[in-house]
C-alpha cells in the first residue's frame, strides 16, 4: 500500500476540499485526484462521494479513513523508533499557530528549531485558536501554538510568551479627545472584533464581562477573520478594537491608528500545546526542548 495514497485520501477528508489538500502536499489538483482514484481502484470500492453539497465518505470510505489514520499513526512511530540508529534528527514537522503568534512569533521559534535540526522540514498551518486546537485533536498537525489555554484532557501545554491587546482608534476619533476614559464608556461606540473562536476576541470578551460588558450586546459594525483586517478596518473608520500590541504597533508607527494609553491593556499568553500521546517522539521532544527551554518570551520592545 502508498502511503502518500493515504496521506492524500486522509487530507482530503479532513478539508473536504482537493485543491487545499494538493495545496497542503505541495502538488496539483489532478494529482491528488489520481492518487484518489488509484486508491480506489487498489481497494476495489468507492470511498468519496463527490456531490453537489461536497465531498463525503461512502461506508466502505469511513472504514478505510479510520483504518488509514491508523496506519499512519503506526509508520511515524516507526519512524521515529528509528531516529536513534541516525546522527540527526529528520522527519516532516507541521506547527499550527493561531494568528498572532503564527505571524509574529513563530518564525523566529522555528528559526532557532532549524538551526540544529535542518533536516527537518517543518511547515505552519495559521487558523484561530480554537480550529487549530481542532487540528491538533484530529491529529492534522503536530503541535500548537495559541492565544488560550488549552482545557482539553489530551492536550499537554505550556505558557511559551506574553502579548497585550491594546485599544485603538482611527486617527481621528473622540476617544482621543478625552482626558480619562473609563471602559463602560466604551460601549457608546462601535468596534471591529475578531471572529468567533480566536484567542484575542475570547481575551477581549473576559476583559470586557470584569467590568459588566458584554460584547455581543455592544454596537459592532464588523467582524473579521483577521488582526491585520481589524487595523484596516479601524484605520477606515469602521470602529475601535483591541488588537495585540505585537500587530498594532507596526500601524501606529505609520500613523494609521491610534493607542488609547490611559485604557489599561489587557495581558495575555500563548501556550505550547500537543498531545499526550505524542509528546514523546523524538522530533515532539526537541521541539519542546527548543521552544521551552528559553525563558518564556516577553511581547516585543517598541
């Protein structure tokens, strides 16, 4: 049996989609659907129903995405039992991050990673928090890096870095007019948020509830999929927002928005995360070692 037959048929599952599966293994469309097809005509049964609404699994399909996690599952673990018969460490890492630390952070993390371990090919996979805590549950990802503290009893994680969320507002706007704002007054304007499932608007929501706010119930003229959508859209003049300092810092040193000092900003963390029972391989383990043996890292100095 291929294995990259399975690694394809199990992408493309899981996206339900084989232009983001070909995009994930670096390769076309059509290669991946001849991989399907192959499979298909290896196993003598059809495993995908390609419909109108999607693509689902036939019976016969279930049983053999089950059975093909399986398989995979049992090969790297081979893999890595033979890890201690060669001089370095090599192997295909993927880290899913969630937004912020996957654009401001990460790099350099895996910067230091390849730095000892070049022969690792390691690729980042950028969804909010709670998808990227999916992925690593389903297994389509080795290890996350993310903006709220996993509660899952599989997952193992570790506070890696600090970031604050700061308000910002256009250039122009009364906030900036006033002398002392206090956070209940921020309810008389409206914000752009983030969507539902990111770290930063799950931080926003707690910070907004301890003084007796509710986000929901406050005028929001957008919600975007994106930190550097909500800079844009407040430097429009679509609203105010809390963003992490990390991202917002960049846009106010171009004078596109503005940082409301004397509103306190709200502290947060990222955390390491992976499963427990995958902590233990050895390309987990150096990753780990890489990552948490520096002290925890601080938001930037600006």
């Amino acid at each position: 049996m291929n294995l990259n037959k399975l690694d394809a048929f199990i992408l493309v599952v899981e996206k339900g989609s084989f232009s983001e599966s070909a995009a994930a293994l670096h390769s076309s469309q059509p290669a991946i659907s001849l991989k399907i097809k192959s499979l298909e005509e290896d196993l003598g049964f059809e495993l995908l129903d390609r419909g109108a609404s999607g693509i689902h699994l036939t019976p016969a399909g279930a049983l053999v995405y089950q059975a093909a996690k399986e398989m995979i599952k049992t090969w790297r673990r081979l893999e890595d039992d033979l890890v201690g018969f060669q001089d370095t460490l090599t192997g295909n890492l993927t880290i899913g991050a969630s937004t912020i630390p996957g654009t401001y952070l990460v790099p350099a993390m895996i910067k230091r990673f390849r730095d000892r371990f070049p022969k690792v090919d390691v690729s980042i996979e950028i969804s909010d928090s709670e998808e990227t805590l999916k992925k690593l549950l389903n297994q389509q990802i080795d290890a996350a890096i993310v903006g709220m503290q996993p509660t899952a009893a599989k997952l193992n994680s570790q506070k890696l870095a600090t970031d604050s969320l700061v308000l910002i507002t256009p250039t122009h706007h009364p906030l900036l007019e006033t002398g002392d704002p206090a956070v209940n007054e921020l309810q008389h304007y409206e914000f752009v948020v983030r969507e539902k499932g990111s770290g930063t608007r799950k931080r926003m929501e707690e910070y907004l509830a301890a003084h007796d706010l509710v986000l929901d119930n406050l005028p929001i003229s957008l919600s975007i999929g994106s930190t550097e959508g909500v800079i844009a859209a407040v430097e429009a003049g679509l609203g105010i927002s809390f963003v992490s300092k990390l991202a917002a810092q960049p846009a106010v040193n171009a004078n596109r928005v503005r940082v409301i000092e004397k509103i306190n900003p709200i502290q947060r963390s990222f955390y390491f995360t992976v499963l427990k029972e995958t902590e233990n391989r050895p390309i987990i383990k150096e990753l780990t070692n890489v990552l948490i043996s520096h002290e925890p890292l601080e938001e930037r100095e600006t």
